[in-house]
C-alpha cells in the first residue's frame, strides 16, 4: 500500500495541531511514551518532530511532508515546497512574533543601540541577518531555554517568540521591534511533490486543514422566516457567499441558511428574531472549504 510519512510538531504546538486534524477529519491519537502517533488513514504515517527539526527531516526525505513554523524553515535554511500557510498558533488563531526585547530600565531604545552588545535567541540565524541588514554587529549566543530570565544579568537583550506579549510583560521586558512574524506551513519534500499520488494527498490535506481553520472562527445559522418578513431578515444577514433561501411546505415561508463569523452571528440573532426570524439554531462548523 502506499503510504504518505507526515510529521507532526512536538511541544507547544503538538495540541493546536491535532485539534486542527480532528476538525479536517483525522482522528489522530498520541502515546506518551511514543513519537508515533496513529491516525485513522492507512494511507497516512505520522511522527512527531520537533518543529526547529521538521525542515531538515522534510529535506531529507526522512518525512514526506510536516506541519512546521515558517520561522524554523527560515533558521534552517532547508529547501522544501511551502504547500500552504495555516494561521493558526497555540493560543490563538494568529500569526506569532519573534520580538527583540530589553528590560523595561534598560538605555537600549533601538536596535542600533544593540552594537557590540550580548544576545540570546533560539533564533540565531535569523536573528543575526536582522541585524546585518540594520549594519549592527552584535554577540549572539544560542539560547537552550528560559530566554526571558537572561537579561539582564546574562545578556543585553533576548529576541523571543510571543503571541501576546504577556509573558514578556510579566518578566518585566521591554518589545523594541518585530524580528520576524512566522505562522505554520505545511511543507513538503521536492521529490515526493513530483510523485503524482503523495502530491495529490499532500493537497488534500492542505486543503482539508485550510477548511477546518476557516471553520474555527465561523458557525451555520439555521432559521425560519414568514412570507412578510423576508426581505428584512435577508437585510440583516452577511453571508460567506448568499444565503440559501428554500420554500416550506405548503407556502409558510421560507427556510434560510447560511454561514458566518461567530462574533457576528452573536450580535445579529437577536436583530434577526426582531425582523421576523424563528426557530433560530446555531451550530459548529468542522470545516469551510472555499
């Protein structure tokens, strides 16, 4: 049987990334002693990598394809297909930073007061070309973890990945510029992209993943509406494209469905049941292909 060997990130984006595959269609089960998660496709393979790793494995050949940050692709310098970028992180549906910080006392107010001075990052390579591209030459040391707890006393200053910027707040530091904002690809490896049958699996996956972070942020709305009131709900409703409007029986109006953001749909359905709209359900979206 054919088979596609997918890598998984490990760590902070191991759950954001299973959650994304459950909604896409893939039940995909995790064993705390093993990297080799299984999945229901038999046609599918999955290791877990770690995302500063995934790349390089994909270069290689050693995976088919892998869910990896665009910044690790980047720091590695590997070359591999970049099939689809997917928006989503850990916490939130958005991109994530790598930030070049300083404690909040500091007199550093601008990268070019980083000439000569001590950095720390897991980031080095990227890093080190942000600063050649501003003329500022600068120590910068591989950084194993706990970044934010170095500056001080180890080092001037730290460019570290946020999605918020809290915790770099509650370490008392200071954001003085954006390195790099990174989300994840799903990536591939050259020669597994010109087999027919892997890429085709390949583009159903992204597109399947696509679909289900759309879906994320979106719900269905399900009404009924009278024959009078028509024209007034249909005023109400943004739509994806245009809602679907179907006759009931025996001439009692009309059903409507469509699909929206969730926030939106949380501040119209009580103007929709003003204008007319009953039994009005809201459901969940797995995913939204466009």
């Amino acid at each position: 049987m054919k088979k596609l060997h997918l890598g998984l990130p490990k760590g902070s984006l191991q759950e954001a990334t299973i959650e994304m595959m459950k909604k896409a269609g893939y039940a995909v089960h995790v064993s705390p002693r093993s990297y080799y998660p299984t999945i229901d496709d038999d046609e599918i393979s999955v290791r877990l990598i770690r995302p500063q790793d995934m790349s390089r494995y994909v270069e290689k050949g050693i995976v088919d394809a892998g869910l990896t940050g665009a910044d690790w692709v980047k720091e590695a310098g590997s070359e591999v297909r970049i099939v689809v970028s997917l928006i989503y992180a850990k916490q939130q549906l958005t991109k994530v930073r790598w930030v070049l910080a300083v404690p909040e006392n500091s007199s550093i107010r601008s990268v070019a007061d980083l000439q000569n001075k001590k950095v720390a990052t897991e980031l080095v390579n990227v890093t080190r070309q942000y600063l050649a591209e501003r003329g500022v030459v600068a120590d910068i040391e591989f950084s194993h973890g706990a970044t934010e707890a170095k500056a001080p006393d180890l080092v001037d200053a730290i460019v570290e990945l946020t999605e918020t910027g809290s915790s770099l707040k509650a370490n008392k530091l200071r954001i003085i510029d954006t390195v790099i904002e990174s989300s994840t690809q799903l990536i591939a490896n050259h020669h597994s992209w010109k087999d027919e049958w892997k890429r085709t699996k390949i583009e159903n996956l992204a597109m399947l993943f696509e679909g289900a972070i759309i879906a994320r942020a979106k719900v269905g709305l399900k009404m009924n509406v009278s024959n009078g009131a028509l024209d007034q709900v249909l005023k109400k409703l943004p739509a994806l494209r245009k809602p679907t409007v179907s006759t009931l029986a025996e001439g009692a109006g009309y059903a409507i469905e469509t699909v929206l953001d969730e926030t939106v749909a949380r501040s119209i359905t009580p103007e929709l049941k003003r204008a007319g709209a009953e039994g009005i359900i809201e459901y969940p979206l797995n995913k939204v292909i466009l």
